[in-house]
C-alpha cells in the first residue's frame, strides 16, 4: 500500500495528538507516520495547524496530548536543543542563523570541534567544506553569513541540518527564497537523503514540489488529520478537495444584496508588470510582473498562501520598500510613484497592515492619537493640534464601527484585538483614500468583529470606496470579493469573478498547479 | 487571541483615587511627596522651613533641568542624548568669550549660543536618524567631539574676566550685564532667574509634547518606528528636530552656567547628562519611548532637586549622597516597571 518500503523502519509515530493554545484547540487528534526512506509531505491551508505540528515535534512546544515516538522510544521533546539530540534537525521558515559569524561558525555553533577547550580551525573548516559541497556551494568556510545572499543563507541553513546528522528531517518550506536551480539541487539532495536512511517532513505549498517528491501526503485542515495516503493515489484534484473541504460557513451571509460591478465602471486603481524587491533591486523579487486592476466602488481580492508575495505587493504598492519596485502605478487615470508611504498617504492610498502590533498601531498611545495619526495635516493649523477636531475624529471613527473602549483618551494596548482592528482601520478612513487595502483585515479577532468587518467593506463599497484586500481564509475571500486574483510565488496566476470562482480553483491556482 | 472587553473591566475595578495614585503623574508625585515629607521630618531644626533653601534647591537643580527639558523630547522618541553634558561646556565657554571678551550684546549672545547648541544637535541627530546609527554610539561620539571643541576653543583654560592684553599682561573685565542678570533673583529675591528660565524651557518643552503635531509625531516614532512610517509619519525630520531641540537646550543651560560660575570652563557639565537622565527617568518617562511627557519630568527635576537639598542640609557626606540618589532611581523606575506588568 505504501511505496517505499513498508517494512522500513518507523523513525516518528505520533498518535491522538492534541494541542491547545488557552481555549483555542489547533491539534485535535493527529496521528502521523515517518518511516525511513520516505517524504512525507503535509498538505493543508495556512493555519490548518501543521506548523504546530512541527514544532511539537521539534521541542518547541513541550505541552501536548497523545503519544510521540521517535526511533521507537516514547519521547517528549523539551527544547529544541533536544530535539537535535534525539535525531530531529528542523530547516524553519525564519532562519536561525547569526547573521554576523561565520558560515564555519554557524555550522558548527555549540558544538565546536575541540582540544582541550582549542578550537580545531582546520577541522571546522574541512567538516564545513564537506557539507557545502554536498550542497554544491562553492563559498568560504569563513565569511560572515550577512554577506551571503538570502537563497544562500537558505542552503546554508539546510547545510546546518544535515551536518547534525540527523535522520528525522523537517523541511518547513524550505524552497521560498531559492530559484530554479537552487530548488533542483535541494530536491537531488533529497534523494540522496532518502536512499541514505533519513525520513524526511515536506511542508510545501507548491503543487510541483508535492508532485516531484511525496511519497505518502498527510493532510491536515482545521487541525484535524483529514487523510493520509500513498501520493501516487492522491491526484491533484483530490488533493485539493481533501484541502479545502466542502463544508459552508451558514454563520457567514452577505446581508446585503449583492449586485455585481459592472464592466462599465472606471478603473480607479491599476498596476502593470508590477515587481517588488523588499532586499534591494540585487535580491530576488517578492513579487513579479503582477498586473491587476480595481474599479469604482469594487471589492477586489487577493488569495494566495504562504510565500505568495501579496505582503510585498501591497507594501510595494504603498511605497514601503522606497524605490525598490518596478512597473506602473496608476490611480484615477494619473501614473504615481510614491517613494515613501507619507507621499503614498498624500496620494490617496491607504494601507493596514496584517500587523497591527508591529506595524500598525502606536500600542503605547491613545484611541484619538492613533485614530489621527495618518491625517494629523486635516487637525492642525501651523502645527498646532486642534484637539477638539481630533476628539470628534475619534468619535466619528467610534461611532461608525462600533468600537468599545472605555474611553477614547486609553491607550489602545488595552483594548482587544478587534476593537484595536477597528482602530486601526478608522486610521486610515480619515485619510478618505480613494484605495483601500486591507492585508489580512479579520486576521485574530472574534467572530462578532470579523461579521462587523465584514459590513463595513460592504458599506464602504456602496459609498464608492475602491477596496483591494486579502484573506488567506478561502471562504472569506469569496465572500467578500467582487474579483479574486489568486497569487503564486510572487505572480498572479489566476483571476476568477463571481461566477467562476470556486474553492477548489482557488486553491488550485494558490498551489500553482496546471489548470 | 481571546477577545474580551479587558480595557473596560481593567478601568472599572479601579475606584478614582487608586487610579490618580496609579497613574504615572501620581507615582512621579508620590516619590516627590515622600522626598517632601523626608525633608519636613529632618527639617535640620528648621532649615527646611526658610524659603532660601527651597529657592537654593530650585535654583541647583535648574541647569540639569534644563538639560532634562530637551532629554525629555529626545527619550520620548526611544533614544538618548549622552552629548548635553560637553555642549554645555562648549557654549559656556563660547558664550563667556562672546560676552566677555569679545564684549558682545545679550541679544546676540543668547541666540548665538543656543544655535551652538543646535547645531550639534543637528550633527547628532542626522547621525541617528539618517545614518541609523545607534543613538548611544552617536551622542556618545558628539559628547567626546565637543569636549575636545570647548577645550580647543578654550586653549584649555577657563575663559574668565582676567583678558589678557596685547602686552601679555591680564586685566580684569566687568562682569558681564548678561550674567548678572542671569545670576540674580527677583520677587523679593524668593526666586532665582535660572530657575524661571528652566519653568520656561519646560514650558516650551511640554507645550512641544502636547500641542503641536511634532510632538505627536516624536510619541509616535518612539511607541512604534513601523507603524509611524507607514503611517506617514516624517520619521527622519521627527526624530533629527528631538536632538537639535536637545542640543538648544543643552545650550541655554551653558549660558546659564557660564552665568553662574561668571566665566567659561571646558571641563563644565562632566556627567550632566547621567543626572538629567536620571530625571527624566525617575518622573517616569519611559526609556523604551512612546510614554511619558515633560510634566513628568518636572516632577523628577524637582525630586532630585530636593533629595540633594534635604540630604546636604542635614549634612549627609557627599559619598552617602551619591549611594542614596542611585538606590532611590532604582526604586522609582522599579515602582513603574511593575504598574505595566
């Protein structure tokens, strides 16, 4: 049944694993099987839980029910330090490299090679050299890891796993930074890896790269283990089936009805052959000649998954990365090229970030400072505050999304996520742009604010407001949106109106499969 | 993330008066009042009652005051400014050669030496908010520059009333009107000039924090950088105008204490900037950026002020002093560490 070799050994069982962070369960009941000698891809939309999955078994998170065995033994990893010792080597998706040590250092990082408390320079250097040419990198032991491009920190991050020798490998999108080439050498070494002996974990959301390496699929939605089979009984569209799901939300209606935007109506918004490069023009693109367009008073949204550059194209789009972009922009007929996000605010555009601890909202001061902040010109005179207009901001912005807080002087650290949402979205309002993008604008809040967001787009669309937002939640998106253009790896690579969009294609697209 | 209502029941439980004493206005005037209360207890038989001593203890703490005036803009915005201490010797002792030796007017005098001030303020912030280097490292770099600048300029003597003259011989000079005045008290000698100048500062200092938009703007930059940028906040002029600001001030304060000593000493102002730091941080300003103000920071300038003034009164030695002033700004940023956790 399963075609590697099913009498190969089991290097990790896991079984009935549960997890919960407070009252949210994200694990229910998981069993998964590594045996040597295979891939194990696990397939599942962003936040079906398996990087939780991962980092259990990577000692990351210690607090879980059900049974893991690794190499046989009931083991309970308790850092990732333990992790490594019991056999695991995890590559993640943020690197774990110190950026100003060497590549030999990295490497070898506390568990240096040693006489007597003397560093063995020449040992380090030749041990490191050996894994490098496994990966076919043709760079010194000795420089310093910042002055590598990022493909290559990635490979070097992989370098770093195999040299613990482990043969439990977790591949946690590993390909998103590197090119073509790159990618051929990883999947070879992979391999290798395979007829060696190790097990190996794929997380990927790239249809090619399943198709390429898997030997069995396990997929995961919700948290829950929906199926595990032998990848050569699982084609595509099944794939795709199993990860989307077939439920309806009945608790998500459009309550309002929903006439579609014309073809007669203008084109508010455009970008053509759109690229973004968020490390400088020498780096790799985030985004790729993307082109789309966004009407008079439409809702148009982005899907993609993980690594597909939307971040990038509204930060790109919004001036945030200066100069670093290439392509048209045009708003209202008029070609822009905001350099900065203060020129893009002036211009007309507006932007809330996925972020709002990070980027987006001022937690250390107030409902009515935060509310102004992107408007602050309109509630000025010679530089001097009006406060009295900044209050009815505020107000206003209260008023027309609900918004609870005590008082509109507290600072907005003590609010919840939602209303911090809502505060962070009148932000921009106040600018009165004539773009609104939304990245991720329901992204952890409770479902009474996410309904309460939802009306707001409608109304805001019903006033003339044009609207480019992205969910990663498929049902959200479809909801919402008048157009979808689906992002992959940077591109877009597919666009679907009302009518012709479906889970299924969305998903498919997402994951770059051929259509 | 559990959505819940936390702000509104947080504030609710809290009757007014826990949350005036809870609020970093009521902990800056606890610490205050404790100081106060110190000094009415051990009054060193009545020493604590006469207005000099408190006219004296305004009047000691001015110039830091001043200094923390402009500290205040420039921790609000998450950074630090170690240069105050050397340009206020820089211009001390370019204000006493302008009004003593070159026999220059007050009216000139006093903007000249203040955009002194200015421009390594300009120097410091364009290092920080341009070059992106780290604000410790940069004022760290002005505050040894300018050291070597005033002694420079000052052939590493006092500039002082004695001029020498074309034969090389010294004659002494009247001191100028400027620093009379600025030494002098007023209202019935009840209170010194410098301490007015220092109300001033701290004037402009908080009308800066509350009222205009680039006060806002420098809550913003020093609560959240990312956000304030893609808010369209002028991160760069922001933050640039917070140091040249400190370095203005930092040049009132050299004119004062060139005022008071009556001459220009390079070696004026050594550790300043700690003590005015120190105010700042124990009127509760937080060194993190984003929270904090200048009212606060009076209410620190005056809490040292008068812990120096009750200690010496009473006779306290100086090493004792020194131990007890370090205890006692552990304990106040102690007490704000734990109203945030």
């Amino acid at each position: 049944m399963i075609s590697p070799s099913h009498s190969a050994p089991v290097l990790v069982e896991m079984s009935a694993i549960g997890k919960r962070f407070g009252s949210v369960g994200v694990l229910d009941n998981i069993g998964f099987e590594l045996r040597a000698g295979e891939v194990h891809v696990l397939a599942g939309e962003n936040g079906a839980g398996k990087s939780t999955l991962i980092k259990i078994l990577a000692g990351v998170h210690q607090e879980f029910d059900g049974e893991l065995r690794i190499h046989g033994k009931a083991a309970r990893p308790r850092s990732p330090l333990h992790a490594t010792q019991l056999g695991v080597a995890v590559i993640h998706q943020e690197m774990s490299l110190i950026p100003s040590m060497t590549v030999a250092d990295n490497l070898f990082l506390g568990r240096l090679p040693s006489h007597f408390g003397v560093v063995d320079r020449r040992r380090q250097f030749a041990d490191t050299r050996k894994w490098l040419d496994r990966l076919g990198l043709n760079i010194d032991p000795g420089q310093a890891i910042e002055s590598l491009s990022i493909a290559t920190q990635q490979l070097i991050e992989i370098a770093k796993a195999l040299s613990l020798n482990a043969r439990i490998i977790v591949m946690d999108e590993p390909t998103s930074a590197l090119n073509v080439s790159e990618t051929e050498r990883l999947f070879d070494l992979i391999v290798n890896l395979k007829r060696d002996g190790c097990g190996i974990i794929y997380i990927s959301h790239k249809m090619y790269e399943i198709q390429q390496l898997a030997d069995r699929i396990t997929i995961l939605r919700n948290g829950k283990s929906v199926a595990t089979a032998a990848a050569a009984d699982l084609p595509t569209s099944k794939l795709i089936r199993l990860m989307v799901g077939r439920e309806v939300e009945p608790a998500m209606r459009r309550s309002f009805d929903a006439k579609p935007i014309g073809k007669s109506q203008p084109n508010r918004f455009a970008i053509r052959n759109f690229s973004v490069y968020p490390q400088g023009k020498s780096q790799a693109a985030a985004v790729n000649q993307a082109s789309l367009t966004v009407r008079s008073g439409e809702v148009v949204g982005l899907g993609g998954l993980q690594g597909s550059g939307i971040s990038q194209l509204f930060g790109g789009i919004f001036g945030a990365y200066g100069g670093n972009v290439t392509g048209e922009r045009t708003l209202n007929g008029r070609q822009i090229a905001p350099a900065n996000p203060r020129q893009a605010t002036r211009q007309g555009l507006a932007l809330l970030t996925n972020d709002r601890k990070r980027s987006g909202l001022v937690m250390s001061q107030s409902v009515i400072s935060n509310t102004t902040l992107a408007s602050l010109e309109q509630h000025c005179r010679l530089g001097w505050l009006i406060k009295s207009s900044e209050y009815n901001a505020a107000r206003r912005t209260r008023d027309a999304m609900s918004l609870h807080s005590a008082s509109l002087d507290q600072e907005v650290s003590l609010l919840s996520g939602g209303n911090q949402q809502k505060v962070a979205i009148g932000k921009w309002l106040e600018t009165q742009p004539d773009l609104l993008m939304l990245d991720e604008p329901t992204r952890g809040i409770d479902v009474g604010a996410k309904q309460q967001i939802y009306e707001l787009i409608e109304q805001w669309k019903s006033e003339g407001l044009s609207i480019l937002l992205s969910t990663s939640e498929i049902p959200e998106l479809m909801l919402l949106s008048d157009r979808i253009y689906v992002m992959h790896s940077g591109s877009v690579s597919a666009e679907f109106n009302r009518d012709t969009a479906s889970p299924e294609k969305i998903m498919e697209a997402a994951m770059g499969a051929r259509q | 993330m559990i959505d819940q209502p936390r702000g509104d029941l947080a504030t609710k439980q809290q009757t007014t008066a826990s949350r005036l004493i809870l609020s970093p206005g009521g902990r800056a005037a606890t610490a205050l009042l404790l100081v106060v209360f110190v000094g009415l207890v051990f009054n060193a038989d009545g020493a604590f009652f006469k207005s000099a001593t408190h006219r004296d203890a305004l009047r000691q703490a001015s110039v830091y005051g001043i200094l923390a005036c402009g500290m205040t803009l420039v921790i609000v915005t998450a950074g630090i400014d170690l240069a105050v201490g050397s340009v206020l010797a820089l211009v001390a002792v370019c204000c006493a050669t302008m009004a003593i030796h070159w026999n220059w007017p007050g009216w000139i005098v006093v903007p000249a030496s203040m955009v002194i001030g200015g421009l390594c303020g300009a120097v410091s912030g364009t290092l920080v908010s341009r070059q992106k280097i780290q604000p410790f490292i940069a004022t760290l770099a002005m505050m040894v520059f300018a050291r070597g600048l005033a002694k420079y300029l000052s052939g590493g003597s006092k500039v002082s009333t004695a001029v020498k003259q074309a034969d090389g011989t010294f004659e002494y000079v009247d001191v100028p009107y400027l620093f009379r005045l600025i030494d002098s008290r007023v209202l019935a000698d009840s209170v010194s000039v410098v301490t007015l100048i220092f109300f001033a500062c701290a004037t402009i200092s908080w009308i800066a924090l509350s009222h205009f938009r680039w006060g806002r703007f420098l809550y913003a930059v020093g609560g959240n950088e990312e956000a304030s940028r893609l808010s369209g906040v002028p991160v760069t002029w922001a933050r640039t105008l917070a140091y040249v600001w400190c370095g203005v001030f930092a040049g009132i304060a050299g004119i004062c204490q060139a005022a008071q000593e009556q001459q220009g000493d390079p070696e004026a102002g050594v550790a300043y900037e700690l003590i005015a730091i120190a105010m700042v941080v124990i009127g509760g300003t937080s060194l993190s950026g984003g929270r904090g103000g200048m009212m606060l920071t009076t209410l620190g300038v005056f809490t040292i002020g008068y812990l120096e003034k009750v200690l010496s009164i009473n006779a306290v030695p100086e090493a004792w002093r020194l131990m007890l002033t370090g205890v006692i700004i552990v304990i106040a940023v102690q007490t704000q560490r734990s109203r945030r956790a």
